[in-house]
C-alpha cells in the first residue's frame, strides 16, 4: 500500500487558476505529485468558480490523503 498526500502550495495555485477560469494545464511534470495535487486544486477553483459546491478546508483540499492499493 502507498500513501500519497497532496502538495499544498501546488493545490492552492491550482485552486485559484481554476477559480480565475484558466485552462486546466499544470505548471508541473505529469504524473507528478504536484502535477496531481495541482489538478486536485484546479477542479475544486473551477467547482468555486461555476457557483458549484467544492472544499478547501482538508476534506478534499490540500492535506488530503490517498492510499493507492
């Protein structure tokens, strides 16, 4: 089992590209721990953004936890 935590400084500027309504292209490496977690920010600014619900307070923001089987 592998644990992977998002990185918060790329899930905050994913969060306000997304919120600003810019194309959902990841400054990062793909594939990449701060690729995923700078996705992850994108969609929820994007969410924000439409009037759409989304989370920024760790239930699916940056310090969220995934366990990859």
């Amino acid at each position: 089992m592998n644990i992977v935590t998002q990185d918060p400084k790329a899930w905050e500027a994913g969060f306000k590209a997304g919120e600003q309504g810019k194309p959902g292209q990841s400054p990062y490496p793909a594939s990449s721990r701060e690729d995923w977690s700078w996705h992850s920010g994108h969609v929820e600014g994007d969410a924000k953004r439409q009037g759409f619900g989304y989370t920024r307070d760790g239930s699916g923001g940056p310090d969220r936890v995934w366990e990859l089987a």
